[in-house]
C-alpha cells in the first residue's frame, strides 16, 4: 500500500509539473496569471480625486530554463517568458513598478499587474514577426488584466494608461484593444520608451497624438537618444512624439533640471538630449544603452510626467 502510495504521488508530481509547464518546440511558457487574485497586482491608493492610472512594466526578464520531462526524459527546456508565479520574476518587475507608482500615484489610484513578458531575446532578434509572435501571449496577459480592472474601477473618473518599453507596446495594444466607451473615459495614454507606428494609427482610431500639455484622449510618445544616428528601430522607429518637458511638437529646446537640454527632432520623433551623459544605464548586450538612453525614459522626465498626469486628468473633468 505504502508503495502503490508513493506511486501515485510521483505520478500526481509528474501530473501536476506537465500541466504547470506548456510545451511548445523546444520551449516552454509559465502557466498564466490569476488577475482575481491580489498576489498578481501592485496598487497603491493615493486618492485625492484624480485618475486611475494602468501601468505596464517593461521587460526584466533574459530567456531561462528549468528541467522537465519530455518524451519519458528528463530535458533542459528554455521558456521566452516571465513567470509570473516566481517570487523572483515578480520582484524583478515590482523594482520598476514602485520607482513609477513613487510619482504616479500621489493624487491617483494605481494599478499595475504582473504579466508573462517576452525575454529581452525576442527584441533583440530585430525582427519584427519574432517579436510580435513571441509577444502576442504577454499581450494577452494585460488586456485580461486591463479588462478584470476596468470591470471594477469606477468609471467616471479619468483613466490614464502608461507603460514603458514592452509596456509601451502594451499600451498600443491596448487602445486597439478597447472600445469606444472606454475610449470616452481615457485622459491620455503614455507609450514611454517604444513606438508607434503608421500601421498602428492606421489599424486603431483612437489613437492620437498629443499636440500640447492639456489635449485629451491622445497618445504621449516618445524615445531618447544622444544622437539621431543611434535610434534603436525595435523600440524608437516611432511616426509620432513629442517632447515631454514643454509639451511641443517641434524642435523648440527645453531645459530640465538646469543642465539637460531636450530637443525634439520632428523629421525623425525622437528626443535629442545634450547635457546628460546617462552613464547610470550601462549598455545592454550591445542592444540598448548606446548612444540611445532607452532605459531613462520613466526616470529622467518623472516630474514632468508626474505634473502631466494631474493636468490632463483635471481637464479630462472640465470636459
């Protein structure tokens, strides 16, 4: 007895290990998030009568493997996905989430879930299929979550959607996503970090660029380089933007924090900064970091981020 028990607690093991982990060629993906329970969300409550604000993280994880069985035989298998599941992989997207909610909550409801990810692989293919192949799961991901958080806010109050770099790619996806009321419910939507495409405005009304600092409804832009030369194609090749510290179009200098001037180029919508050396983001694998500054775009205009989120949420109410 004791022996056909051991038995069938290895086969339950072996069940349960299986189910937990979809295999597909010679990869695996996680199994998917539980948007009903709190573990899979970071909110913060700075209520004041502002705007809910939807934050998509960017991408924290390199491609990973763990042992399983295939075919009667213990495999190495790589997954291209977060696991949400893992207290690591979490904690690796909270570092980010908490640094954002610091200035986009105060004043604001916060909310950001956690998300399967695509690994820094597929964007450093260059490849455009790849990338939205392997993406089109953690896509998946956030309009579950956006829809499970959207059935429950109240929805009178202005909404803000933000994300940065694969969470700006969310945030296309995302007004593709949703509908016209909605729509009608939405203060501006910030892509930090990634692009949008002719193909993008083509396939979805809704998205709008922004022409100033209190427009409603439109998309804020932008990615940042030293120089035009180095725009990254994957995350920077963008057909709109704008410049988050005067909230122009065009390519009037802006002055932040004293020392950093940020200039919109409009023939190539990337912002050219001088007077900034962003030494404090090391290149990547040779991808990003060079000469583009793609990892400062939540960080270096945090405050004029901050301040816009509160205005167009006010002039949302004024509507």
């Amino acid at each position: 007895m004791m022996g056909f028990r051991l038995l069938m607690i290895g086969f339950l093991i072996i069940t349960f290990f299986n189910s937990y982990i979809s295999l597909h060629a010679s990869a695996f993906i996680p199994p998917e998030p539980d948007y009903n329970d709190t573990t899979m969300w970071i909110t913060v409550d700075g209520e004041s009568g502002g705007a809910d604000v939807f934050y998509v993280v960017s991408t924290w994880e390199e491609d990973w493997s763990r042992w399983t069985i295939v075919d009667g035989e213990w495999t190495r298998v790589t997954s291209h996905y977060a696991d949400v599941w893992n207290p690591t992989h979490r904690e690796h997207m909270a570092a980010e989430i908490r640094k954002v909610a610091a200035y986009m909550s105060p004043g604001n409801r916060f909310y950001a879930p956690y998300y399967r990810h695509t690994t820094i692989e597929a964007f450093m293919t260059g490849n455009e299929d790849t990338i939205r192949q392997r993406a089109r799961l953690a896509m998946d991901d956030v309009c579950r979550a956006f829809d499970h958080f959207l059935a429950r806010r109240d929805q009178t109050r202005p909404l803000i959607i933000a994300g940065f770099s694969q969470g700006g790619m969310a945030v296309v996806e995302l007004l593709k996503h949703i509908d016209d009321k909605t729509y009608r419910q939405l203060a501006a939507a910030y892509v930090l970090g990634y692009k949008v495409t002719p193909q993008d405005t083509l396939e979805c009304k809704r998205i709008k660029a922004a022409q100033g600092e209190t427009d409603t409804g439109v998309t804020i832009c932008y990615n940042t380089v030293k120089d035009v030369r180095y725009i990254q194609p994957v995350v920077g090749a963008s057909c709109m933007a704008i410049n988050p510290v005067n909230w122009r179009t065009d390519a009037t200098p802006a002055t932040l924090n004293d020392s950093i001037t940020v200039t919109l180029s409009p023939e190539h919508h990337v912002l050219v900064v001088t007077g900034y050396s962003g030494s404090e983001y090391p290149p990547y694998k040779g991808f990003i970091n060079v000469g583009d500054i793609h990892s400062c775009e939540p960080w270096l205009y945090s405050e004029c981020l901050r301040r816009n989120i509160n205005v167009r949420a006010r002039a949302w109410r004024k509507k």
